[in-house]
C-alpha cells in the first residue's frame, strides 16, 4: 500500500527484504527494515544502500534522495552480532568493512541530489555516519545519538570526519572520549540537525512540507551549492577554491542555465518555480 501524509503520497518500489524503497514525483526514500535488530548493517543491506545513492545520482526523475527507518531506531551501525561482526576477525575482514562503510558515506556525501536524513530514533555508530553524510536531518524530539565506541573498547574512526565538518571539533571530541547521549534538541541548538518533529507521525509530516519546499529549489542550482561548501570544507582559502567558485559563477551565468529560467519567472511575477515539472533536458549539459 502507498503511504500517506498531508502532503505526498508514497508509491512502493521495493517493499520486500532489510531496505523498503518509496517514491513521490522526484522525491525518493529508502527505509531500514530490521527493528528487531536495531536497523543494524549486515553487507547486503550496506551493498542495497550504495546502490540505491548510485543509481539514483544519474537519474533525472530523483532530485531528493530520503534516509529513514521503522521502529524505534534509525540505525545502531554495523552489525555486532557473533556471526557477522568483522571485529576480531582479522585484518581481511576489518579491510572490507571498512571499505564497505567507507565507500558508502562518500557515496552519500558525493551524491549531487539533496539527501536528507529523517531521523526517526535512537541513532549510534555507522547511523550515525548516515545521518551526517547527508545534507539535511530532520529528527524526532525524543531521537538520541551515543558515540558509545569508546566503552566497548572501539572509536567511531570512519565516521570522525563528517562529526567533526558537522558537529566541529570540541563538541565532537567530547561525544567521542564520553560516549554519553546527545539529545536532538543539542545537535539542533550547534545546526547539526535543521527541524525537530514531535514524534513519528510529526516527522513524516515536516518530512514531505520540506519536500515540497524544495520543489522550488532548483537540482541543478542545489548541485552547485553542495559543491561550494565542499569545496569551502575541503579547500578554503587556496587558489583551488576560487577556481571552483568561478567555474560554479560561469555555469550559474550561462543564457542556457536554470537561472535563465528562474529569473525569466521573476522578472515576469511568477516567485517560484516548479523545478520538478521542468524540462531540464536542453540545460544539462552547461551545468
């Protein structure tokens, strides 16, 4: 069956297995399936996440890719359990996981659709790497996040790269050495997490309203801006960073661009631009 909130309806894509796919016009959503064990990561469904970022980043009929769960976890990490952990095992299997978990936040991060976290719960290790590879994260009031590596003899060592871009470092060397719970209301008050909901029905509400907000947000112009804080992250202040900020300025500028169209609308009385109904076709190349 669809799902239904105030705003979209959902249409099934997948709805077998650990991952549930959904679609609404350009919006895409992808949904952990394993609440009996934490929306924990086995291989497949680490394997099924990536290629869903992947094929999706080509695709002209998503421009927003959503990240969620059922039940009362997002997402706990890698899976601990005996027979699957990669922990102990080895440095063959400590090589592939973290190749695995490596490959799929840089996916994530890399992907130039919006991605959008919708925190749904309680959120630890490699959950946490989801959520803050994405650009955007909505959550539950009551959602917490531990870095609770530290007390099982680990650190979140993958993940440390995005906390730090996205948490900064003070706040985030604290989470790490005290593996204490964050609440959201913290990550909010730092601009970690961008909207609260009350609770799950809540959160799938403000989840479609941002949506439909950001059908009026051009994809190509989106892309541009996903690549100027990268680059602001990445390279700030060198030569390299004004090189990309000149390219994007050119591409931006062009009489084939989105914003031939976006001003064309404002200059005529139309403020806002259905972006998801438009042709892109004969502009894609100059962006």
């Amino acid at each position: 069956m669809p799902q239904t909130s105030l705003k979209l309806v959902w249409a099934p894509v997948q709805s077998e297995g650990d991952i549930a796919i959904y679609k609404s016009g350009k919006n895409l959503k992808i949904v952990l399936r394993r609440p009996k064990n934490g929306n924990a990561l086995n291989a497949s469904m680490l394997a099924q996440i990536k290629e869903c970022y992947q094929k999706a980043a080509n695709d002209d009929n998503i421009s927003r890719i959503v990240l969620t769960a059922e039940g009362k976890f997002f997402c706990t990490g890698m899976d601990l359990g005996k027979s699957t952990t990669a922990v102990g095992r080895g440095e063959g299997a400590a090589s592939g996981a973290f190749e695995q978990f490596t490959t799929l936040f840089q996916t994530i991060q890399d992907s130039p659709k919006v991605t959008i976290a919708a925190i749904n719960g309680m959120c630890y290790a490699g959950g946490i790497g989801l959520a803050f590879s994405s650009d955007i994260r909505l959550a539950t009031a009551n959602a917490t996040m531990a870095l609770s590596e530290v007390r099982l003899g680990l650190c979140p060592a993958i993940i440390s790269k995005y906390l730090v871009r996205e948490w900064g470092l003070a706040f985030t060397r604290e989470a790490m050495l005290s593996g204490r719970k964050i609440s959201m209301a913290e990550l909010k008050q730092i601009g970690a997490v961008h909207d609260l909901a009350d609770d799950e029905v809540g959160l799938n509400v403000l989840l479609d309203e941002y949506l439909v907000n950001l059908s009026n947000c051009a994809p190509g112009a989106s892309k541009m801006c996903k690549e100027l804080a990268q680059e602001a992250w990445l390279r700030g202040g060198t030569a390299e960073q004004d090189a990309a900020i000149y390219k994007v300025f050119n591409n931006m500028m062009g009489p084939d661009s989105e914003s031939a169209v976006g001003l064309r609308n404002f200059q005529s009385g139309k403020r806002s631009t259905d972006w998801d109904s438009f042709n892109h076709r004969a502009i894609e190349s100059k962006l």
